[in-house]
C-alpha cells in the first residue's frame, strides 16, 4: 500500500511540474478554437514587390516592401521584417526585431493609396548578395 501511495505522489509531482504549476495551483489547458485561445489572423493584403538595393560596393543595406491593401472595407497599416541569408551572413540577429518598419495607411483596396511601401534598413549588410540563399519577408497588421 505504501509503494503505491508512493508512486501515487510522484505521478502528481511529475504531472504538475510538466504543466509548470506547483502543487498548490490547478493546470490550465489552452483550448484550441475555444474562448481562451489566442488567435493572429492573417492580414488581408498583397506583397506588390520586394526590392533589395544593392550598393556601390556590392552590398544589400536596404530592402523595400511594397504592400497592397486587399480590405475593401477598412484602411491598414503593416509591419513588415525582412531577414536574408547569403552562405554565412545574416541581415540580422536571429530573434531580434531590428530589421522591420512600418507602411503608411493604406488605404481600402481600389481607392488612391491602397498600395503603401516598408523601407527596411538592413542592421547587417549583406556583402555577397550573389550567394543570397534565403530571405524571410513577414507581414503583420498593425492597424
């Protein structure tokens, strides 16, 4: 009886550390789909084009997003990132946000405006854009 008891506690122990809590303290389960579950639409718009510039000494310091609003009913602003990666070099610390900026207002798709550019500074430039192997453009609705 006493084996089982003991293995009754550690059971416990071992189920509320896994969820973080403390004895004292009930595991809550994130209900996907339901009330409690956090959710990140996807923005409703178009990337127009991307461009990287690239300087006289043959470096990319600079990419250009150009978003177009696809929301026929509400205007929006975009935050747009940017990360490339050529043979070793990075435009950017992963994890940092650094390499991102803002779009005007775009105005609802159809009316004057409704296509708005990112201006991207890179924060490290990319000194073989020939060897460029991947690039990562995201995309979020800020407003």
């Amino acid at each position: 009886m006493k084996i089982i008891l003991l293995i009754g506690i550690m059971i416990l122990s071992l189920a509320t550390v896994g969820y973080g809590a403390s004895l004292n303290s009930t595991p809550i389960v994130n209900k996907i789909g339901a009330t409690d579950n956090q959710s990140i639409s996807r923005p409703d718009m178009n990337v127009q084009s991307v461009t990287l510039r690239v300087t006289g000494g043959g470096n990319v310091d600079r990419v250009t997003v150009v978003i177009e609003n696809q929301d026929t009913i509400n205007a929006h602003a975009y935050r747009v990132c940017a990360f490339l990666i050529a043979g070793a070099e990075t435009s950017d610390t992963l994890g940092s946000d650094a390499d991102c900026n803002d779009t005007p207002v775009a105005a609802i798709k159809g009316a004057a405006g409704d296509s708005q550019s990112a201006v991207i500074n890179t924060t490290i430039d990319i000194t073989t854009p020939t060897n460029l192997s991947d690039w990562d453009i995201t995309v979020q609705e800020i407003s």
